[in-house]
C-alpha cells in the first residue's frame, strides 16, 4: 500500500491541492452570497438584467 501511495504521490499532492482552493472559492462565494455582495463586476450599463439586479 505504502508502495503504491509513494508511485503517485504527486497526483495525491495536485488533487488534495486542488480541492482546497475549490473548497475556498465555495466559501468565498458563500460568504459574499451572505453578506449581499453581488458576483458581477457591478458595470450594469452592458448588462440586460442591470436595472433589475441592482435597484436604485
């Protein structure tokens, strides 16, 4: 087991890498998702949904 742990241990490196950072990008969405900040850029003159998703 530990031979086989040893052969690909650095795609065990590269996937527990990234599953934190998706891990933190979830949480990071999340808690902008609680604290009501939007996830577009904020620029709504281009967008079709501006003047819904961001009311005066």
């Amino acid at each position: 087991m530990f031979s086989w742990i040893y052969a690909n241990l650095a795609t065990i490196i590269i996937t527990i890498l990234l599953i934190v950072i998706v891990v933190g990008i979830i949480a990071k969405l999340r808690k902008n998702k609680k604290e009501g900040r939007s996830a577009c850029g904020g620029s709504c003159g281009n967008c079709s949904m501006g003047d819904i998703c961001h009311k005066p």
